[in-house]
C-alpha cells in the first residue's frame, strides 16, 4: 500500500476511532501470531478456514540428536533409547510426532538409583511414523511415567494430544530400539524441534481476543467494549476483494451475563454502531442480512435434520461436502461449488429449529433495530464460516464489490470462552474487511489526502532560517514541505506546485532582516509580505 492510497486507509480508520469511541468502545492489541490450537479449537477444525487456510509452522529450537548421542557416547553412557509417541495424524500440526531420547545410564555400584536424562523434540507425522506409531502404541500407557516426566507429559495434554507411554516404569519399560528406528529417517523429511510449539498467522482476531479475556480476567471488568484494527492471514486464493494478508477492523463485547453481556440490545447496538460508521463514511447501499443460527440445542436437532437430509444425496456432492456430511453438516453452507447449490437450497434451515428463547432473543433484536431505524434483510441460508457463532449473525453486503461482497461479518459466540477453557462470557462483535471497506468508498486518495499549505523556500544559505520558520509554522497545526537552499527559485516553485501547496513562502536574507515574508498564493498569483508573527494567520484565511 502507498501513497497516496494511504491517505483513504487513515480516512476510514480516523473515523472508526471516532465512532466507535461515542459507543464507548476501547483498543485491544493481541499478538499477530497465537498457538495453533487456539484458531482450532476456536473457530472449529472442519471450517475452511482451519482445515485449509491457516500459516502455521513448527517454533522452536533446531534438535541436534546425533551431536547428544554422540556425547552421551563419549562420556559412556551406553544405553541410548528412542521412543516415539503421537497419535494417528489427523491434523498434522495438532498432532506432531512427537519423539522422546532416553539416556539410561546404567547403575554405578555404590550410587542410587539413576535418573535418565530425557530430551524431548517433535516432528511432523509421515507414513512411516504412523507405521511407528502404531507399534510404539502397544506399549500400553503408564501412570508411573507420566508422573516421573510430568512436564513434558502435562504439555503433551494442553496441546490437546493423547500421551502414550511404554508399560512399567522407566527402568523396566520396553523401549523400541534406537536400531529400530531410523531417525535419520525423520530427520531427512522434516528438521526436528526440541520443545517445539505450533504457532498460525492469525486467521481472524475474536479467538485471540477471548483469549486475551481470559488470561487477563477481564470479567472483573464487567462488560468489555473492545476494538482492533490488523492485519490477519488465511491462504485463500488471491482475487478482487480477497489477500493472504488483508486487514480488518472488528469489535468484541464480552463479559459475564450479569453485566448484560447476553442482551438483545447489545446486538442492536453493535448493527446500529456499523450502519453509523458506514453511512459517515459515504457508504449507503449496503445490505445487513441477518439470521439466527440458535443455541447448540437448537443446532442439534438442526444437525441431526440435516444429517439425514443429507444421507441420500451427499454421495452425489463435493467431496468437501461429503466429508463434512459426517463431521459438521452445517459446514455444508459453506459450499461453493456451483453444482451443490440446488441440493443445499433443498435443506432444512435453520430457523425451523429454534427454541422459544432464541426465538425471543431474535425478535427483539430485530425489534430494536426497526425502532432505530436500521434496515435489514432475514436470510436464514447464513450461518458463517466460523464454528463458534450462536444465535444472532451477521453479514454487510455491497453491491459494488462483485464476487467477495460480504464487506463485513459477525455474530454472537456465547459458548467462545468456555470451549477456550473461560469462564462463561457471552460475546457479539463483527469485523469488517478494511480492503473492502475502502474499496466501497466513494471518496479518493486526492480528495482526502491533506495537501501542504506551505512550501517554505529557502534562497541561497538560508536553509537554517527556512527550517526555524518551518518549525513556527507547524506549530499551529500547518502543513509545511520545506525546500533546500541548492533550489532556484524557479524549481522551487515546480516543487511547490508539484507538491500541491497552496502557498509559497520566500525566506531570503532581505526577508529575516526585515521579519517580515514575501506569500504568494500558487492559485491566484496574489503575492504580500506578512510579518512574522501574522504568518500562521494569514495563511489560515483568518
Ligand atoms: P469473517 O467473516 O471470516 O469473520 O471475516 C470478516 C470480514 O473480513 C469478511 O466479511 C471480509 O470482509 C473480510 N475478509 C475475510 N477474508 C478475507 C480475505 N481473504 N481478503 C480480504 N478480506 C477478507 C471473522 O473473521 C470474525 N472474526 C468476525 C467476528 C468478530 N465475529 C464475531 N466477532
């Protein structure tokens, strides 16, 4: 992004600041990368987003286990054994290989009993592993080794992975032999980690945001009223309206339902808060379509609708859709393959099947907005490409954008913060693409863009006193471009009018001597001296 085009992008983020502060919303800054299993667990591991699009790479520190075999050699130690552990891959980057070194060094007579030095790295799951895998899987767990490896083991469990240990302890354990397995052979494929972390680009903000709500107990707070504008990634396929790294503005209220974080009203604000800043920003024809998409009981009887909708009929869709068929059949709206869609306009909705609260909380909703004045459309095919999303949700269309219409997208996630392991604290927020914000603006770069009022040229010698003038002017909120003495004062005029400034001020010696400034408007030709001290007013027309 350059300038001038810039200029929009500070336009609409001003005035998002601006509004958004009237509604009493603050700033979060959350970090631009998170752990892996935060967007999983998060927006759901079947959504397009997850399975498909996310920037995620293996962080931590290079392992060199041929450099510690070979020194735990050279100190005598005899008994190097390898032990791998993992489960069947079903997403790689949650479940890597993750391999344990043993150094069992044999018992001194005299000395107690020994400890093994145990190092611990993790490496990306091939074929062979699961061959591996399987094996090392018939050693049957050990509550012992757990115990006498515990921080390793409980990591093993926060990054959500089953933990498989050989049977009796470590000294009695049946261990696969380092002959057995070929390390190389991992090691040839993919570079292994001691320690590593899965860490992903952020593919989207609100799950980093609960995140963040958690481990900062912002429940104290009571309702949270927070903002953030960033970039995010997803590696979808670029075109008009659609990056890998595109930006968004969003907005989150979170807190305990006792600071009526569940109310209807909240919703209505937040869609009266967009229709606000979109109409501030010129943007007129766009649509809010709105839907409910229920609590996760309404959505059970929904799912289980259309699992068997969908039993007769998958075989004959998308392979996406077949899969998602059984895993998560309201992913199937997400379809865009074009000869799916006569067979998803056949679907339950999802409408049909919400009980009496959602039905209420939808309503009144819908209630506040038409006494506010805020059109919408009901489209209940919406139910968002995200999992967490419950009851009221959210998309702002423009008609200008083509294909990638959606210029904005949100929804309620009561259920975010428990699933992330917080306490209960139901959210509403949205984010708007900023991409396709400014790409709906009418305004341009040239008409936004703030033009110098002033190029102060310096005569020969004179830069230091140009500068000194330059620093007064600005002062008073003026927009100077300040020359160089090495111009004649024919390029200084070019520079000047090619940099749009609407005046341009002379500062030779005759001028400091007598403190007063020749000022020539560049439009009408008009030329004065002004003293010193009248300048900043003359040139502010006042
Ligand atoms: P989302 O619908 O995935 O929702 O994204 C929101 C908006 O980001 C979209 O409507 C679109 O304007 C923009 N966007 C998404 N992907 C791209 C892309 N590849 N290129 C350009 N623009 C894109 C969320 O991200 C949720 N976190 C919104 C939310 C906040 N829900 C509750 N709170």
């Amino acid at each position: 992004m350059l300038p001038p085009e810039t200029a929009l992008w500070n336009f609409v983020e001003a005035a998002v600041r601006d509004v958004f502060r009237a509604y009493n919303f603050q700033e979060i800054r959350t970090p631009i990368f998170e752990e892996t299993a935060l967007f999983a667990r998060g927006v759901g591991e079947e959504t397009d987003i997850v399975a498909k699009e996310m920037y995620t790479w293996n962080d931590g520190e290079r392992f060199d286990e041929d450099a510690l075999r070979k020194e735990w050699i050279s100190r005598g130690d005899t008994e190097n054994r390898l032990y791998v552990e993992g489960t069947t891959p079903v997403n790689t980057y949650l479940n890597p290989l993750r391999l344990l070194l043993i150094n069992h060094r044999p018992p001194r007579s005299g000395s107690g009993p020994v400890k093994p030095e145990l190092v611990c790295f993790r490496a990306q799951v091939t074929p062979e592993a699961v061959e591996l895998l399987l094996r090392a899987r018939a050693h049957t767990r050990s509550a012992e080794f757990v115990r006498q490896y515990g921080g390793d083991a409980l990591y093993l469990q926060t990054a959500g992975l089953r933990i498989v240990v050989p049977s009796g302890t470590a000294d009695s354990a049946t261990w696969i032999d380092t002959q057995e397995v070929e390390i190389e052979q991992f090691q040839a494929r993919t570079p292994v980690f001691k320690s590593s972390q899965s860490l992903t680009l952020r593919p989207e903000n609100t799950a980093g945001v609960v995140r963040a709500y958690i481990q900062h107990d912002l429940e104290k707070r009571g309702l949270n009223k927070l903002y953030y504008i960033g970039p995010q990634f997803r590696r979808e396929r670029p075109q008009k309206g659609r990056y890998r790294q595109f930006y968004q503005i969003g907005a989150e209220v979170i807190g305990p339902a006792s600071a009526g974080s569940e109310s209807p009203a909240r919703d209505a604000e937040v869609l009266e808060m967009l229709a606000t800043l979109l109409d501030r920003l010129g943007i007129t024809d766009w649509n809010l379509e709105l839907n409910s998409v229920g609590t996760p009981a309404d959505r059970a009887g929904f799912n289980e609708a259309l699992r068997k909708a969908l039993e007769p009929v998958a075989a004959t869709m998308c392979a996406d859709c077949q899969r998602r068929a059984v895993t998560n059949p309201l992913r199937v709206f997400d379809c865009k393959v074009p000869e799916d869609q006569s067979i998803i306009e056949t679907l339950p909705r999802i409408t049909q099947f919400l009980g009496e609260e959602s039905r209420k909380h939808f309503d009144a909703v819908q209630e506040i907005l038409t006494k506010v004045g805020v059109r919408f459309s009901l489209n209940d095919r919406l139910v968002r490409g995200l999992d967490y999303y419950t009851r009221t949700a959210f998309e702002f269309t423009h008609g200008a954008l083509g294909a990638q219409n959606a210029i904005l997208g949100g929804g309620r996630y009561d259920g975010l913060s428990e699933a992330l392991g917080g306490p209960a604290a139901p959210g509403i927020g949205f984010a708007i693409g900023e991409d396709r914000l400014v790409m709906s603006l009418k305004a341009t770069a040239e008409g936004v863009l703030r033009k110098p009022d002033v190029y102060v040229a310096p005569m020969a010698g004179m830069n230091g006193d140009a500068a000194r003038l330059a620093r007064e002017l600005r002062r008073h909120d003026l927009v100077i471009e300040l020359g160089d003495d090495g111009f004649r004062l024919k390029k200084s005029f070019e520079a000047a009018t090619k940099a749009g400034a609407k005046y341009i001020l002379i500062v030779g010696e005759n001028e400091v001597k007598a403190d007063a400034f020749a000022l020539k408007n560049l439009a009408t030709g008009e030329q004065v001296s002004v003293a010193r001290a009248e300048l900043a007013r003359k040139i502010q027309g006042r």
